[in-house]
C-alpha cells in the first residue's frame, strides 16, 4: 500500500465518521473490514459513498451471480488488480454452472476471439456476451453497435443498465486498488496461486 491504512478498528473523534465505519463494518459483516475499506476510510464520506454504491451492484441488481462475477473478474484481470479477483473468483468458482476451464480463460485469455474459441463448449451466449462487453468497455471504453447488439439480444434493458454500471463500477475500484496497491498485490505479476 502506497498510504498507511487506518487504524482496525477505525476509531473517528467525529460522530458522522464513527455512524460511517459502522455502515461499512455491516456490509462487511463477519469477514471484518478490507484493506480497500482501511485506505478508503482516510476519506470517511468517500468510504460512505463507495459502501453504498458497491453495495448496490453487489447485492441489489438482478443479475445471477455467475454474469455478475464474469464481469468483475474479467475487469480485474484486464487491470492486473488481483486484489480484486483473489475475492471474486472464488464467488465465480462457486456458481454451480461455471467449470474451472471457464474461470481459466477469463485469468488467461488475452484476446476475445482466443477467448470465445477456448471456451465456447464451457458458457452459454450470455456469458460471452457479458465477456465481450466487458473487454470493449475495459479496454476501449467505446463499444461497437455490433458488441453492444450482442448483449441486447441477451439481456433486458434494465441487465443491460446493471451490467454496464457493474463494469464500470469495477473498473473504478480496479484503478483504485492498483494505483494504490491496496492488499499489496495489484502489479502484473503479483497474482497469488490460486
């Protein structure tokens, strides 16, 4: 980490702060606060704000699990933010539809088309749908009609707000963790085994 984290427990003098980590420390619940939630707390209404919104995407859309996490592991491995996929690929590992072999290709493929080859007999469209988005949007921020098409044919306009805002979403906590190698594991290289 490139800053110190807050203090575990975080103890504010100023009761707004302390109402702050209590919120966060309940979405937390058992695990107990993240390093990303000690470097977010220096900022504590930042951290609000953050908790809230991440909150949100995590737990408040209506996608399954398995397109959620495709999403999100595919943003952390394209921005070498392995803090962030240590805790999303197991989440994805845990959908009972997803194979090993699929989880492989989203850590290891390094383009779309190498991706959709390998492991065409492991997803369904959807989940290469959500793939193909991801990497236009992650990579190129712009996406094609053709992309995006790709995706409105397999979701519903509102999958599609809660998709597009789960990608970006995790692209801002990806630039977040890496920037200030929050966990001490973003650089390319890092990756712990898995």
């Amino acid at each position: 980490m490139r800053l110190p984290y807050v203090p575990n427990p975080p103890q504010f003098e100023n009761a707004d702060d302390q109402a702050i980590v209590e919120r966060v420390q309940q979405r937390r619940g058992e695990a107990g606060l993240l390093e990303l939630d000690l470097s977010l707390l220096h900022s504590p209404p930042i951290a609000d704000g953050w908790n809230s919104f991440l909150g949100s995407i995590r737990t408040q859309t209506t996608l399954s699990t398995s397109i959620r996490e495709t999403a999100i592991c595919r943003v952390a491995v394209l921005n070498n933010a392995w803090f962030e996929w240590e805790h999303h690929a197991p989440l994805l590992r845990a959908c009972p539809n997803i194979k090993e072999e699929y989880i492989q290709h989203i850590l290891q493929a390094p383009t779309q088309l190498q991706f959709h080859e390998a492991v065409a007999a492991y997803v369904d469209e959807k989940h290469l749908a959500v793939i193909d988005y991801t990497d236009a949007m992650t990579l190129d921020v712009q996406v094609s009609d053709a992309v995006f098409g790709r995706l409105k044919q397999n979701f519903s306009d509102r999958e599609v707000i809660e998709i597009t805002a789960t990608i970006a979403a995790y692209n801002c906590v990806s630039r977040f963790l890496v920037a200030l190698d929050v966990g001490e594991r973003n650089a390319p290289g890092r990756l712990a085994a898995h």
